[in-house]
C-alpha cells in the first residue's frame, strides 16, 4: 500500500511520484501502464525498497509491503517478501552459470541445500529454460537472459511478484509462456502480481485490474481492464481492442478470441497486397554463405542476404535464433567462420573500420553500453564528429523529443527515454545503413508510432535499415521486408503479407481473426481509422 508518496530523484527539478496513494489487493495480478516517464518504474520500486534505500532522493509518504514499512527496511529483507524483476535483466545477473543465478537468493538467506535445488529445478521447468542450466548468462540471448532473472526471482517463493516489462525482450511464444506461467501461479498459488508493460496486448486480459500512469501531475486511472479499454488513448490499446472501439463494437474485445466476433461484424474491403518495394538502390551490406560458431555451437548457418539502400527489413525469429549475431556480423564485429560480408563493396571483417563504422548507425539490445559522456548533447555531438558527419545535432532533438533531456546523464533517463536518447545517437551524423536490435525496447505506443514514422521517413531517403524485432505489430506497419531466421538459418524472406499471415506466433492479431492476408488495423478498419 502507498498512502500520499512524493518522490523526488536526486537533482530532478520535478518529482517522479506526487501524491501518490495507491492498494494492491493480496491475490490481484495487476498492470501498470502508462507513457515513458509516467512514473511506472518508480512506483515499482517503491515496493521493493529500492526508492529510496538505493536511488537516493526525497522520499515523503508511507509504502507498506507485506506488513512491513519499505521507509524502514532494507532491500535485502525485503527480498524474502517481494520479487523484482528489471526492465534490463543484465542489472540483476551477477553469475558464470544459470542454475547457479537461480540459486544465488536463495543462498544467500540460508535456504536448506535440498530446498534450493527443489526450487532450482521447479522454475528451471517452469519458466522452460531447463537446456540452459549449465550455460553462462553472458552467452545467452536477451530474451533468455530476461527468463533467467524471472526464474531467479520466483525461486524466492515471494508473495509479491513484481516486473517491469517482462517480455519486452521475448519472441512472441517465449511471451506467451512466461505469461502463462505467472497467471498460473496468481491462479494457482495466490502469488500477487504486479506487471509494468507497454505491449497491452499481452496482458490486458489476463489482469484484474489496470493502473494507468500520466505523470506526476497527470490522473491515475484504476478500474477492469475492460473499464480502462473503453478510456485509453486508442494508440495503446491492442489492436483487437482498437478495432472495437473503431466499429462501436459491444463489449469491447480484449483477446483474439473476443475478437472473432468482429470478424463477422466487419465488412472488408478488398484484400491488402503490399507490393515488394523493388531493390533498384545499390547493395548496402551483402552477406554470403555466412557461418558463425561459438566454440562447438553452430549459431548461424549459410546465411546469404543482400540488404540495398532504401530498404526496410525487419529481422525476425525465436530467442537465441541468432538475430543478434547476425546484425553484429553485418557490420563486422561477430567473427564469421566461413563466408563473407562487405559494407558498401568492403570487406566488413578486412577493411577500415573506422570507414566501415562510419557508414552504419547501430544501436544494440543494452542502449545504455553506448553511452559514455555525461550529457545526452555531448554523446550526440561526439557520435557525429566520430562520423565526421553533418551536424544534425538539432535536428535529432527535435526527431525524437528530447529537448528536455539534452543536460540530464543517459543512464538517469527512463528505460522509454534512454532508447530513443540512443537511436538519436545512433542516427546522428547521417549514416546511410541503420542497424537496430529491438529499438522499441521500453518504448511506449505513442513513441514507437513516431519511431515508425521516422524509419519510413529514412528509408524513403534512401537509408538501409535493419531491424531485429518480435514486434509484429510494428513489422506488420513499418517494413517493406521481411527476413525470418529458424533453426540458424533464412526461413522466410518477402513482403509482411507474404511472411506472416498464417504463423501461429509470428503474426498479427488481426491477421490471427480476420486470416488472409490481413495484418493492421488500419487495413480491417480503413473508413474510421483517421477519425
């Protein structure tokens, strides 16, 4: 329970939280949502204690957990009673084995050996990470990595479970088992849940109730997910759920199996057909018969790929189906043991470096390892003197937002702030090849919508763009291509009608109701969709 909590960070001119009063009920599984710097993240860990034992800061009000005053107790104890999940698994990874990251809680309040490894091997199974048990969370994926640190924080059977942005790093089935394990053990168990999560379509079913953040100033909203549906700005509902309200559809759908009812209440109009967008700019990056291997594992296998400037490709595929490596071996910075890659005719793992890392922007799964000056304009005016590019300095900060946080340090911004501060940083200087391992990360729908329209900006200017992501939602609208990765290899590769419709996973919600090549909402519902 929170009762009056004021927050303040340390030299924040404003506070986080304000006045914030707010009950969990025991049992509830609960979701949090909200704009970037709303807040969610803050009222998290206020329920662990880490505001403000560990950020700092003015701390004003009451947070009482399990019987316990946060303002009075440290991380540590609160341990035993809640379980926290980062938005950034590698914040809370500190071992070389997975079994042994699981474990580490639980030695460290004294549980009985044979209790431990129960409890080692039940969320091994239960999060389906069980083949991992001997593996180091440095060599995982982050999807896998982001599954380890849910299993280390279930095996201290806590009575509050809390994650912020759980699968933001999942592929779409590893989501869905993650989700269906924590509402089995809120059904099951009487575990209480509480879930901060941009990606609504995930979970506004499976909550009881929903929060809704707008800031410090703004309102909090609380009530059934299907009462928060009805109000919500339209861009963050799921699109199901958007599709309803679009059509006056009653009650209004939250899953694909609601939404089978729109099926029939919609009429279609003619079949979408997204022409390929034809390859006439020059090949940007080219990558033939490309293998990779780590040690005596085979992670990618033959992959041949020609990627041409003014295309958009979104990279798809299962957790640790080698999307990652690929991309870092597009620009030379995973090793290849067979075949070769080149950057604009260049050799990508022979050639200049410097040249070559000019001519590409990347931005990796952990944002935060590109920054390393102490003011976002001083990380954005090194990036473009490194590039001996334009400056564009201006001109990022307008794109993506950030004129209030050019003299804040990086690291200090909100998990939905910090992306876009680094794909200004790696979009700065005009780089004509774009390189993106899930660029949405933490952000909410109304930015990743700008994000999206940004990139089709930039790929109509001619940019190469290489997207990695298990947004389908985002592919389904933004990429001219699509390349699917499955069991180290191109599995698919065309138009986002050509590749998705019809995947059990690795598809839209409206493609999952309405079949066919139907993938947007705009495409099922087009007469409303600018109303």
């Amino acid at each position: 329970m929170l009762e009056n909590v004021t927050f303040r960070y340390p030299g924040a001119p404003e506070p986080a939280l304000r006045d914030a009063s707010w009950t969990v009920p025991g049992g509830a599984f609960v979701l949090v949502a909200g704009r970037s710097a709303s807040g969610k993240s803050t009222l998290l860990r206020c329920l662990n204690g880490l505001v403000p034992h560990f950020s700092g800061g003015t701390f004003g009000g009451t947070s009482v957990v399990a019987g316990t005053d946060t303002r009075f107790a440290s991380p540590r104890d609160l341990s035993v009673h809640v379980g926290f999940v980062f938005q950034d698994p590698e914040a809370q990874l500190v071992t070389s084995r997975v079994a042994d990251e699981i474990a580490f809680g639980l030695e460290h309040h004294g549980v009985a050996r044979t209790t431990m490894r129960k409890r080692v091997e039940e969320t091994l199974d239960l999060l389906g990470i069980a083949h991992l048990r001997d593996r180091r969370p440095q060599h995982l994926s982050g999807g896998e990595r982001q599954r380890v640190a849910i299993a280390a924080a279930l095996a201290m059977h806590p009575r509050l479970l809390v994650l912020d942005e759980p699968t933001s790093q999942l592929d779409p089935l590893a989501a869905e088992d993650v989700l269906a394990a924590l509402t089995r053990l809120n059904e099951d168990l009487g575990l209480t849940v509480v879930v901060a999560e941009h990606r609504l379509e995930r979970l506004l079913a499976r909550a009881d109730r929903v929060l809704t953040l707008a800031g410090a100033d703004g309102v909090w909203r609380e009530g059934t997910p299907r009462q928060i549906a009805a109000v919500l700005d339209p861009v963050a509902l799921p699109p199901v759920t958007q599709v309803g309200r679009r059509i006056g559809h009653d009650p209004l759908p939250l899953t694909v199996k609601e939404g089978r009812a729109l099926a029939v209440a919609v009429s279609l109009p003619d079949a979408p057909r997204r022409a390929p967008v034809p390859a006439t700019g020059d090949i940007a990056i080219a990558a033939k018969g490309v293998t990779v291997r780590r040690s005596e594992r085979v992670v990618l296998q033959d992959v041949s790929l020609d990627i041409h400037f003014g295309e958009f490709v979104a990279l798809i595929g299962r957790n640790g189906g080698g999307k990652t490596t690929l991309l870092r071996a597009l620009m030379g910075l995973e090793g290849v043991s067979r075949g070769k890659v080149t950057v604009g005719g260049v050799d990508a793992h022979l050639g200049d470096r410097d040249a070559i890392g000019r001519q590409i922007g990347y931005l990796p799964q952990q944002a935060g390892s590109l920054f390393f000056k102490e003011r976002l304009i001083d990380e954005l005016r090194f990036t473009i003197r490194a590039r001996k590019g334009i400056d564009d300095t201006a001109s990022m900060i307008q794109r993506f937002d950030l004129g209030d946080l050019v003299d804040r340090h990086p690291l200090d911004l909100s998990g939905g702030e910090r992306e876009r501060a680094a794909l200004a940083a790696a979009m700065a200087g005009g780089p004509r090849i774009l390189l993106l391992d899930e660029p949405t990360r933490g952000m909410d729908a109304w930015s990743k919508a700008g994000l999206g329209q940004l990139l089709r900006e930039l790929q109509e200017e001619g940019v190469a763009i290489v997207m990695a992501t298990h947004d389908m939602e985002l592919v389904a609208r933004v990429a001219s291509r699509v390349v699917m990765l499955g069991d180290r290899e191109i599995i698919g590769d065309g138009t986002p009608n050509e590749v998705l419709p019809g995947s059990l996973t690795f598809t839209t919600q409206i493609n999952k109701i309405f079949g066919g090549r139907w993938l947007t909402v705009d495409e099922v519902a087009p007469d409303r969709a600018r109303g």
